[in-house]
C-alpha cells in the first residue's frame, strides 16, 4: 500500500523576495527571483512588463499571473515558450504574444516545478489548500516589492491542474483583501481546461470518444467499465485508489484508441513533442506513465540557457523541472478531488469575474466534462447563465469560438484547439485575454 511520511511543519518566519535587475531573457523589461514561502520552500518567478508601452506605463495596464497545470509543470517554461510567451521556442518573437497586451507574471508552482525547489521533501505540498497558503504568501510578498501594481487589474489565467489550484487560492487572496491585509485591485480568474471535477473529465472519455469515431462500442464499454469504477471510488472518498483507477483509465484509452492525444484529438500520440512525461508507482511499486504534459527536449534546452542567464538569481543545484515528479506523487491523494465548490464560493460570495474557457479538441478535459460540473454549480445566476444567447467570438471576421455570459460568469468555447489553448488557437486566445482583461461591471 502506497505510504507517505507527513510532516506538520509551521514556521514562524517572514519570506524574503529576491528580486535582479532589468536583464532578463529576450527582448523586454523584465524582473526575476524568488520568494521563500516558507522556510526551505522558494518559489520562482518572471515577471514581463507589456512590452508595447514604455515601463513607466506599465502599470496601467492589466497584470496578467499564469499558473501552469501538471502539477508539476513550469508555467515560466511551458506557459511562457510553448504558449503564448514573448518568444517561440526557437527563440523567435511571437506576433500573439500576450506582454503585448499586458504585463505577465509566470508563477513556477508548486514548490518544486520548474525553477522552484525545496531543501527537503517534507516541504512538498499534498493538498490544494497547501497551494493556496504558499500562493497567498507569495502574492502579498511580490506585492510588497512591486508597489506600483497595488492599483493595476489583476487576473489569474490558468491551464489544467493551474485552475484546480487557482479557485482556492482566489478565494482566500480574496478573503485577504476583504479583511484589509492586502490592498490591490484583484478583478478575476480564467480557469482554462481546468482539472475542477476530474470525475466529470474521466466519466465522458468514452461517450466523446465514441461520438467521434474514435472508438466501437466494445471499447467504450472497456473505457467505461473503469470509468465507473473510478467514479465509486471518488464517491466513497478512495482517493489513492481513485488516482490509480485514472491512470489504469488512461491507458485502457490508449489500447483501444491507438495514437490519440489527450490534448488535442488531432495530433497522434507519437508526436515528436508529445511524450509522456511523469512516473507514478502504483501499490506494487510498477511504474505507471501518467499522460500530464507535452515535453520536449528543445524547451529543456531553453530553460538551461535561461538558467544559465539567471544564475545571478537561479543556484547553481537546481535544475530545471528536476523535482516536478515529487510534486505529482506528493498530491497523489489530492489528484481526483473535486473543487467546484470552490467555483460557487467565487461566484456567490465575491464580486470576482469567473471565466471558463475550453478547447473543443482536448480530450483529458474535454468540453462535455467541464460543461456537465458548469450545468450543476448553484448561484444565484445559474438558470438566467444556461438561457443566455450564446455569441460567436471572432477575429477579423473569423469564427474561433462562442462565448455565453451572464453576470460575472463566462463560458468560452475555443474553436480548433486542444488543451493549450494559446498554442493552437492563438489568435483566440488573444482575442478572450483582451475581452477578458477589459471587462467592466
């Protein structure tokens, strides 16, 4: 049976930001460091300043933090050079680059993704409110050395597991800005292809898959046999062994859909940059591959070459994304847990603009899952939301989705992309940050 050793640690000690200077990587105003959550936990950031304004500017356009999923996976790495970062992967300046729009910050979270790191495994995180707790320090940390953001509108875009972390993490910044201990100008989340009701994601794998040719009946009931397995699970509160039940679920979709892509339906599996990326052991200590994140070597190349920019800031011992697969195996019990809860605290106790955005290509949280937890989420505008006109976004006169809102509640569905949204629906995912951004009550 699967063991792990807690610790509860408490600290009785303020956090400390590193911050360099201007120098950064690529072309742009930017700030780097890092700040001690807790004590032996650092977490790095990377700040752009919009770059289509003078620095002085800045400021007066929207701040823009992103959390990557996983978790475990770099948001200054896969966010930043995969995404919709300054520059491509190949180091080239990217014509969809947000830190046109506005100011970025890049958050490597948890402790242990990307170029953060901790002293000692006791500091990894296990539950999402430990996320949240780490998050709050952080931000009221950065905000006490980046003053001139106190007025600035702040939104918090997310990806995959990001947004399971981010709907807590809102809500207690929120509490903190209620009561007073933080004063900015916190204005809402963008929770993209979110991991908030694995459940809900794991049950429709093979009606999607179905309905798309994907697979016959014989395997979608193979997929659906554990499909509803992992769903007793969930239910009677098995959380180890539900985690299991996904990864078994996953490859029973890879036996019978030979070649498919959990992030976008349309790529093949053996992709070049598309490759499995993390380890999990089961009860009987056999490796498991979890299907979490594309990786590619050209990216790992990148990141030590920002490394090698950084090291002013970066120590020399931490490699990039080297503790990501402790952060997944430290979450284990966490993984398949709900947090829609959390949603309706955001839409009934906060004057914070929720946005759910979602490719219609991904499969590991495809569009049907996220739909079925939005139907069920109970606040005040859920029935007037559902009966709204549904409108189409475009871009120059090109259809790239359709957007549904009522109140301060979105729902995006992007046109022609998958789980990055920003990677394979670009100019989409532009034109939702500037809808998004500029909102008003």
């Amino acid at each position: 049976m699967y063991k792990t050793i807690y610790f509860i640690l408490v600290f009785f000690c303020v956090s400390t930001l590193v911050v360099t200077g201007k120098k950064g990587f690529g072309p742009g105003s930017q700030e780097y460091g890092y700040v001690e959550v807790r004590k032996g936990a650092h977490m790095f950031y990377w700040l752009y300043y919009i770059n289509t304004v003078k620095e002085s500017e800045a400021t007066k356009h929207p701040l823009v933090i992103w959390l990557q999923g996983g978790p475990g996976a770099s948001s200054t790495g896969y966010g930043n050079f995969e995404e919709f970062g300054t520059l491509y992967k190949n180091l080239s300046e990217r014509e969809s680059a947000w830190t046109k729009h506005v100011n970025v910050l890049y958050i490597d979270n948890p402790v242990g993704s990307g170029f953060s790191y901790v002293k000692n495994e006791s500091l990894y995180v296990k539950t999402n409110h430990d996320i949240a707790v780490d998050l709050v320090t952080f931000t009221k940390e950065f905000y006490k050395n980046f003053k001139k953001f106190s007025k600035t509108p702040l939104y918090i875009f997310t990806e995959s597991y990001g947004g399971k972390m981010t709907v807590e993490f809102a809500y207690n910044l929120y509490q903190e800005i209620k009561k007073h201990k933080l004063k900015i100008n916190f204005k809402g989340i963008a929770l993209g292809d979110s991991w908030i009701s694995p459940v809900d994601s794991c049950l429709t794998w093979a009606p999607y898959l179905l309905n798309i040719g994907e697979i016959d009946m014989e395997g979608y009931n193979e997929i659906n046999n554990v499909a509803q397995k992992l769903k007793s699970e969930v239910e009677s509160g098995q959380w180890f062994q539900a985690t299991d039940s996904w990864s078994d679920l996953e490859s029973v979709v890879k036996m019978t859909s030979p070649g498919i892509d959990f992030y976008n339906i349309l790529y093949g599996s053996d992709d070049d940059d598309a490759v499995l990326s993390n380890d999990l052991k089961d009860q009987n200590n056999n490796e498991k591959k979890l299907f979490l994140y594309k990786f590619s070597q050209g990216l790992k190349s990148i990141m030590d070459q920002v490394h090698d920019t950084f090291k002013s800031v970066i120590p020399s011992s931490v490699e990039w994304n080297s503790q990501s697969t402790y952060v997944f195996d430290y979450l284990r019990e966490d993984f398949m847990k709900p947090v829609t809860n959390y949603v309706e605290k955001l839409l009934n106790e906060t004057n914070l603009q929720v946005v759910v955005y979602s490719g219609q290509l991904d499969l590991i949280v495809d569009t049907p899952g996220t739909l079925n937890w939005v139907e069920r989420l109970h606040w005040p505008g859920a029935e007037k939301w559902k009966k709204a006109d549904r409108t189409s976004l475009k871009v120059e006169s090109k259809q790239e989705g359709f957007v549904k809102t009522y109140d301060k509640f979105t729902f995006y569905w992007i046109n022609r992309a998958g789980h990055m949204v920003p990677t394979d629906n670009p100019y989409g995912a532009l034109e939702m940050l500037k809808q998004v951004t500029s909102y008003k009550k």
